[in-house]
C-alpha cells in the first residue's frame, strides 16, 4: 500500500518536473523556429503541471491521512493521536511538504495563465511559459532532488549493528522501517490562523510569478507598452490581496499563540513576508501612472523585478536556515541553490532591462511637482525606504556573522568584523519606519483630492477643507477628554483625516451625480462603485487600512502591561481592571497534552465582566511548551492575560502577565474591509473585455 | 515648485517630531506584595534583551526555563543594587552582543543607525532629479482626466468630468 502511494507520488513529482522541462525546451525550439505546434505544445506542458501535482500531493495528503509513518515527512509531522484536519495541513508544515505545495500552487497559476486567451499576445507567450516554467522547474528541483516528501525510512543491517536511513529507494538489503508513531506537527502550527496563513503567504507569492512573467515578456520582446501591465492588472490585485492576507493572518497567528502580547515582533520570518508587500503596493500605485500618463515604464520594471527577487529571497531567508546561523545555510545544499537562483534571475532580469532601458523611455513629460503622479512617486520613495530600511535590518545580522573572516584575515580591522552575531529588535524597527508609515498615512489622505497632471495649493485647498475640517474634530475631542499623549493625538488625527478625505470622495460623487438626474444618493452611490470599481474599491482598502492603523496606534502607542504574581483569591490590577486568581488546573488530555488552565475573575472599574482561562499547554511529543492567553475582546480594547508560571502541585501563588491593548480589534476588522475592498476592485469584469479590445484596435491602429 | 518644497520640509518636520520620541510601554504598578524587585521592574530591562538560544523571542516574554533563570538573574543583580547599563554589560561579556535588542553604536555597527535617515535622504534625492528631468513647462495637453479639481462653482463641469469617465469605462 505504501509503495503504491509513495511510487504514484513520486512518479507523478518527477514527471511534471520532466514535463516543466520539457515545456522549456518547446518554448525557446518553436520561439527560435517560429513553429506554432511547438509553442502549443509547450502551453500543453504547462497545463499539465496542476493535474500531475495535483496527483502528488493527494498521495502525499493519503499517506499523511494514513498515519504511514514509513515515510519519513509523515513520521516528522504527524501524530497518530492528530485529528485528521491537522494531518492535512501538516502538507506545509515543514520543509518537503512546503515545497511541494509551493509547487502545487504554482502550477494552479501555471495552468490558469496556460488557459487564458492568448490571441492577442501570441509574441509573448513562449517568454511567459519559459519564466514561469523555469521558476517551477527550480522548485521542482529542490523537491524532487534535495527535499523530497516520498522519502522512506530503511532499517539497514551493517557492521556496526543495525541502522535507520533515509532514502528515496531500497538500500541493499535493507526493510521498510515504521516507527510506531510519529513526532508530530510543531504545536505552535496548531492554530486556525496557521493553517491558513501559509497557503494564502504562498498564494501572494506564486501569483506575483505572472506579472513578472509577462514583464519579461515585454522586455524580450520589445512591447513596452502599458500592455503586460494591463493584462495582469488583475493579476497584481489578487497577488497583492494574498500576500496582505498572508500577513495579517500571520499577525493574527502571533498575537493567539506566541504569548507576547503583540502582533508583530519584526521578526525575520516576518520581515521575509513583509518585504515583496513593500514593493508591491507601491507598484499597485505605480502602474496607474503608467495607465493614465505612460510614465514611470522603468520604475515599474524595477518593482516587478524586485518584487520577483524579493519573494524568493523570502523564501530563501524562511527554508535555508540562514537565519539561525550563516554556517547552517552553507550545510544545506538548499541555501547555496536558492542563492544561486536568486542571483540568476536578478542578473537577468537586470541585464533585459539595461537593454530596454532607452525604449522604456517616458513618452510624456510630468508637468507639475503639484500632481498627482508626484505624489505617487513620494509613496514610491516612502515604501521603498522603509524596504531599504527593513532590508538591511534582516540581512546585517547575517552580514556581521559572515564578514568575521575579515577581520580574522587582517587583525587591524578585527574590532570592526568581528564575527559576531547581532540582534536587530522591534524597537529599532518601529523607530526607523515609523515615520515612513506616518508619512503614507498622510498621503493617503492628500494623493486622492490631487489631480493628475499638475494641481494648484488652491484646488487642493479647496477640495480638501472640508474634509480637514471634519477631521479635526478627533483630536479637539480626544484633547478635550484629557489625552495628553500629543504623538497620539497626531496619529488620530491623521487616521481621520484619510476617512473624512476617503467618505467625502464617495460622498462627492453619489451626491453631485444624484442631484443632477433626481434620484436617491444610494442608489446613485451603488452605480458610482460599480461603474469604476478599481477606484472607489481602492479607496475601500485606503479605509480598510486606516481602521487597521488605529489597531496598530493602540498597540505600539497605548499598550500598558504588568506582570504579578499573587495567591489564590488575590488581586492584581492593570489601568481599570482588576483581575482575581481563582483556581488553577494541571491535567493530561488524550492527544499527549499536559495543560495548565488557570481561572481568572476580571473585574473593570469593579464590576465583575467575566472569567478568563490563560492557559500553558505543554507538548509531550515534540517537549514544546505553548502559551495560550485568556483574552477578553471589545471594540475598544482587549485585556490579554498570559499565565507565566505557578507553583506547582499546591498552586498556591501564579504569576500572571497582563496586557491591556487599546483599539486591536480594529486591525482585524480593517483587513476585513481591505478585502472586501480588493474584492470589489479585483473582481472579473465584462466591462474588461471592451476595453481590451479597445486598447488593442488602438495599438494596431498605432503600428499598422 | 515651491509649493511641493514646503510640503516636504512641513513633512519632514514631521518625520523628525515623530522619530525622535520612540513610544515605550507603560508600566502599570500597585499590585500588592511583590517580590522586589518587582517584576515590572525585571521585564523592563529584559525586553531589551534577548538570550542566544530563543532566537527573537524578546527574554521578557520568553517561557523556557533558561529565560526565567535569566530574569532571576537580573532580579538579583537589581537587588544587588546594579543598574541596567551594568546587568547588560554582564551579559555581554557572557555572551556577546547579541543579547541586546539593538547593537551596540561602534564600528560597523553604525550601518544601521545611519541606513534609515540615508535612505530617505538618496530617495528624495534621486525623486528630485528625476522629476525635475522630467518636468517641463508642457501647456498644450489635454485637460486632466480626473475630477480633483471641483469647487462649488465648478460643479456642471465636474459632472460632465464624473460621467465622461464613466463612460469610458462602461
């Protein structure tokens, strides 16, 4: 039964890596001999992908389900005592298996951009099916080679007694090996938000594979026209959607789990995923200028390239264990690859876009400082530094560890390399980019009252008075409650700003449009979204992201926290909360669990609102503890409590860590809203196809 | 021109108003009897550490043993009557530089502190000359496409902007 499931699986791997291949070859044959058939079948190659993966990673999820621990992946992250919704997930769960669903995602998006209609961008096909390809083949090649789920345990006899190894195929003389159970899933991946986040962290990733696919294919073959941009407008929007889900998924991962009381910690990890985000989103915004004024070709070349780069050094910083130590990542062969992958591909698509530089030339001219376009490329520089930023935060840990050979070959300069490692923390981060993201904020609420081409202070300012009007009464509000923390009192009042700037926007355009064919606001409102729906979903997101900044501004400026440890019936006290220590509980569960649930009254300003169960789970099978908070959760704040040790047996006295975290919820609201927004601009239109057609009957008109 | 030199420079004001006062956490006191010295008083000097083992999980948060023996550590050292500056060096010498949030401001180190405030500086720099390469007195293009521009009197013609971009796209 195992063989037939490992030989299908593996069978099924290594032909689609020998049909991504073979796709290759077709591509550049029937470009170079200008052979359609050739080129077709190469398409054909590429639909293929997704069935054949699709057949490796049912088996995969089959052995998992099956608990056949012979398989070495399956022994690694699963349990028999798992439920089996955790065994399905624990296909990306750790390395192979992540792998292989990297690949399985890419070839969705391998066999959907295969089916797209073609007719119209014939010359850019074979260079789209040879990027994507080659990005799968490179996966392929660390599953199916260095990373591989099917391998197998072996119990091999041999001079020194007897032995268990791991191989793809039958060492001689060797037996199938089954452990009686497995180690099972990190119990830190055990949570909802885990088990979405990386399929939605890797979704944004292959997804963003096909804008750079087709910019290659423009650069190779010379249209630089805004046409790959406008066929994978939709493209970006979805990619961008997943990579945003990705993050707050993960946030929302950290914030249930790590027990630290925050959301985000700037961990490299995390970094990993915010960095192709931060060249993303201005890219979304790039590309508009593109659209509407056919400037900036280059910039956006540059962002979709390093948006490219930056997803598979994400990749590489989270599979290569680079980050733990520079010498672990030269001990896998993985590492060095996906360097040497990451440098292939940056250099070439450097050197194609050092040979188009002169033809991305800008048509038009920006005629004003004072215009729109100026203002999108402030938010350009904004994200970009805060990548630079975050970049150099990540990589110079890595960089001081790898530069001690200098210092170790010239002693003068060893106080300066000195090879150790250092830690670059939340604070330093929050400090250097807070600033950038203020700034974005603030823009967010000018950028959409500018005009293209060139404004005036005085159409600015007469657009944007009432809005700014309206927003000041946040802070003379806040001020007049007693707030004294001014920063907070600026970080409101830009939050308010954007909202008053965004709802007038839609406020403007129902209202005018209601008033002059005498019908109601609302039903003029819905026509206003529906009919230009990539701008006024964009300005949902604007919304969603400024509900999310208030979330973030009660965390980093607001957050108070204690830590007290009290006896049975005692009292702690953080702010208006008072909380009581009722009772404690240590017992085993059925699933190797050791949980110690602590009962906690939390009264607010006296009054009893409820009990709360900080909990500490300790794992048997991987010896990992994990810290699960009690949390009461309202719109204006969550009180967080995290049970940090007790005494145990008597559990007379525990300590408690409290944290009480202004507005929070607002960031998972906000990211709901983000999505709707995404939702409502992304969606397929009708509408696109005329305007295809348009844009293409004005190209041939154009060069015929 | 001039108008987008004052933007900037308000905006950074901004920038420089806002970077310059870090938030820190507050601490809540009166809890009762506490082990002196306190907790609050031990988790402050901790979350600007970090032990070698946890990888990025801050030493005030962390839930293995070794940390707690660590913030132990640090109470005793408070009681001893040591400051933050001197537990941390103790650590240091211990274990190098890497138990500390933020590395230390010498030699290479200073990268880091200066990237931040360079990158914004060559950005704005390479957006100023870009656009001023780009720009040029340009006056007989096409009127803008958007409707930004509208005030109360322009109203008809905002409109006749609204629907011509609408019906661009239906």
């Amino acid at each position: 039964m195992v063989d037939t499931l490992v030989n299908f699986g593996l069978g099924a791997l290594v032909l689609t890596f020998v049909v991504s291949l073979y796709g290759i070859g077709a591509a550049v044959l029937g470009y170079l001999r200008k052979q359609d058939n050739l080129l077709e079948s190469a398409r054909h190659a590429m639909l293929l992908t997704f069935p054949l993966l699709t057949i490796s990673v049912t088996m995969i999820v089959i052995l998992l389900l099956q608990n056949h621990f012979e398989v070495s992946y399956v022994s690694q992250v699963t349990s028999r005592s798992m439920p089996a919704y955790l065994k399905v997930t624990a296909l990306w769960g750790g390395q192979p298996g992540s792998l292989l669903f990297w690949s399985w995602l890419m070839a969705i998006f391998s066999t959907m951009v295969a089916l797209r209609d073609w007719s119209r961008d014939r010359e850019f096909m074979p260079w789209v099916i040879i990027v994507v390809l080659v990005t799968l083949t490179f996966f392929l090649v660390l599953t199916v080679f260095f990373e591989n789920p099917f391998a197998r345990l072996w119990a091999v006899q041999n001079a020194m007694g007897g032995e268990v190894v791991e191989s793809l195929f039958r060492p001689a003389g060797a037996t199938l090996f089954a452990p009686q159970d497995g180690q099972g899933l990190n119990p830190l991946l055990r949570h909802p938000g885990m088990l979405i986040h990386p399929p939605m962290q890797y979704l944004g990733f292959v997804s963003f594979v096909i804008p750079y696919a087709f910019a290659i294919a423009a650069l190779i073959t010379g249209r630089t026209d805004t046409r790959w941009i406008r066929i994978t407008r939709k493209w970006t929007l979805w990619a961008w959607l997943f990579l945003s889900l990705g993050l707050v998924l993960g946030m929302r991962w950290a914030y249930d789990v790590l027990g630290w009381g925050g959301y985000w910690g700037w961990d490299p990890v995390e970094n990993a995923a915010l960095m192709p985000w931060l060249t993303a989103t201005p890219f979304l915004h790039s590309v508009m200028i593109q659209e509407k004024r056919g400037q900036l070709k280059r910039w956006n070349m540059i962002l979709v390239i390093l948006t490219y780069d930056l997803i598979l050094f994400g990749t590489f910083l989270v599979r290569s264990g680079v980050l733990s130590s520079v010498h672990a990542f030269a001990a896998s062969p993985i590492g060095p690859l996906f360097f040497g992958f990451i440098a292939l591909t940056f250099g070439v698509s450097v050197y194609l876009l050092t040979q188009r530089w002169d033809a991305l030339h800008t048509d038009t001219q920006m005629t004003s400082w004072f215009s729109r376009e100026a203002f999108f490329l402030l938010n350009n520089l904004f994200f970009v530094a805060i990548l630079v930023i975050v970049f150099v935060g990540v990589t110079y840990p890595i960089t001081t560890e790898a530069l001690g050979f200098v210092g170790e070959a010239f002693p003068s300069v060893s106080h300066i390399f000195t090879g150790q490692k250092v830690t670059v923390g939340a604070d330093w981060y929050e400090r250097a980019t807070g600033p950038f993201w203020a700034a974005l904020i603030f823009l967010m609420g000018v950028c959409p009252l500018t005009a293209w081409r060139i404004s005036t202070m005085k159409s600015l300012g007469r657009n944007i008075w009432k809005p700014t009007a309206v927003s000041f009464v946040v802070p003379v509000v806040l001020v007049a409650v007693g707030m004294r923390n001014w920063l907070g009192v600026f970080a409101f009042w830009l939050t308010a700003l954007v909202t008053a700037v965004t709802v007038y926007e839609f406020y403007k355009g129902a209202a005018a449009r209601s008033r002059r064919n005498q019908t109601n606001f609302f039903v003029e409102l819905w026509k206003l979204i529906g009919r230009n729906r990539r701008r006024y979903g964009g300005y949902m997101i604007h919304f969603g992201i400024v509900l999310m900044a208030l979330g973030v501004i009660g965390i980093e400026m607001f957050q108070t926290q204690t830590q007290a440890t009290i006896g049975l019936g005692e009292s702690a006290t953080l702010g208006e909360y008072d909380i009581t220590y009722d009772s404690l509980a240590e017992f085993d569960t059925a699933d190797n669990r050791n949980v110690a649930r602590a009962v906690v009254s939390v009264y607010k300003d006296g009054d009893r609102v409820g009990e709360l169960y900080p909990r500490r789970d300790f794992f048997y099978e991987s010896r990992q503890p994990m810290t699960i908070p009690g949390v009461r959760s309202t719109l204006g704040d969550d009180f967080y409590i995290i049970l940090v040790d007790w005494q145990p047996i008597s559990t007379q006295r525990a300590t408690f860590k409290l944290y009480h975290n202004p507005l929070v919820n607002w960031l998972w609201i906000g990211s709901f809203v983000l999505i709707f927004g995404t939702l409502v601009a992304a969606w397929p239109e009708r509408e696109n196809e005329a305007v295809r057609t348009a844009a293409h009957e004005t190209r041939a008109a154009v060069t015929g | 021109m001039r108008n987008l030199r004052i933007w900037l420079l308000a905006l950074l004001v901004v920038v420089a108003v806002y970077g310059a006062a870090p938030p820190k956490v507050v601490l809540a006191q009166d809890n009762g009897p506490q082990p002196t010295p306190s907790d609050d008083e031990v988790n402050a000097i901790a979350r600007e550490m970090y032990c070698p083992v946890c990888e990025n999980i801050p030493l005030d948060v962390c839930g293995t043993q070794a940390c707690a023996q660590w913030r132990e550590q640090i109470r005793e050292k408070l009681a001893e009557g040591w400051t933050e500056d001197q537990i941390k060096d103790y650590f240091v010498q211990l274990y190098g530089d890497r138990v500390l949030s933020e590395p230390p401001r010498r030699g290479l180190n200073w990268v880091i502190y200066i990237v931040p405030g360079l990158a914004f500086v060559v950005g704005a720099y390479v957006l100023y000359r870009g656009i001023k390469t780009w720009t040029a007195p340009v006056v007989d293009e096409p009127e803008s496409e958007e409707m930004a521009d509208t005030g109360a009197e322009e109203k008809d013609e905002y409109i006749s902007k609204l629907e011509e971009e609408l019906k661009k796209r239906g």
